[in-house]
C-alpha cells in the first residue's frame, strides 16, 4: 500500500495548479484513480449531475471546461495537507476571461491515487 507524505501531497498540488495553468488535461488526470469520482456544483450546471465518475469521462468533462473557459489560470492562496486522511484542500483564485471567484479543492487519496475530489466555489471577486 502506498502512503503519500506531507512532500509528496504539496507535490501534487503544485503539479496540479501547473498542470491547469498549462491547459494540459492528461496532466491533471495523471493522478487519478480509474473509477475517481469528482463532485462539483458547475458539474451539476453543464452535465445535469454534480458527480463525474472515472478517468475518461473525467476527461471529457475537463477538455470541456477548458474549451469553455477560455483563458483559466489558478493563483494558489493556501494549502493544507493531512497525509494522515491523504487528503490535502487546495485554496485559489480561478480566473477565466468571463470571470474571477476563490474557490477551493478538496482532493483525497488511496494506495497514492486521487479517489476523490470536491470543488468548492466562493463568490465571483471584481
């Protein structure tokens, strides 16, 4: 079984923010567990449904979220990590060309994979 510590989960956040930044899905995917389930309320907006389970679909919904952003970058604010639940909550800012909001990921882990994720999004910022 594997145990992800404190520096390999700031490991994955930063290669996450990065991976975003740089538009590269498979990045972002990488790490996933093949039946990964991610909830999201904007999820719920564009698919019907707040859950999007498995890689590929994972996939699908992202290559569409990025093709429906526009230029999204992702500022990190803070970070904190529990390699005792293998669960760390990434805090940014997410800037599209049609809006700015602080929102924050939950993303928790099993034998070194994400199993789960959980965005969570704050009010729009001017």
């Amino acid at each position: 079984m594997t145990t992800l510590s404190r520096t390999d989960l700031i490991a994955h956040a930063e290669a996450w923010i990065r991976d975003w930044n740089g538009h590269d899905v498979d990045g972002v995917i990488a790490p996933w567990a093949e039946d990964g389930v991610f909830i999201s309320p904007v999820a719920a907006a564009v698919t019907g449904s707040p859950l999007i389970r498995g890689k590929p679909a994972l996939k699908a919904y992202w290559q569409g979220a990025l093709a429906r952003a526009g230029s999204l970058h992702f500022t990190p604010l803070s970070l904190q990590v529990d390699p005792e639940t293998q669960s760390l909550l990434v805090h940014y800012q997410s800037r599209t060309s049609a809006r700015q909001v602080r929102a924050a990921e939950l993303m928790v882990f099993e034998n070194g994979k994400q199993v789960r994720g959980e965005a969570f999004y704050g009010a729009e910022m001017p």
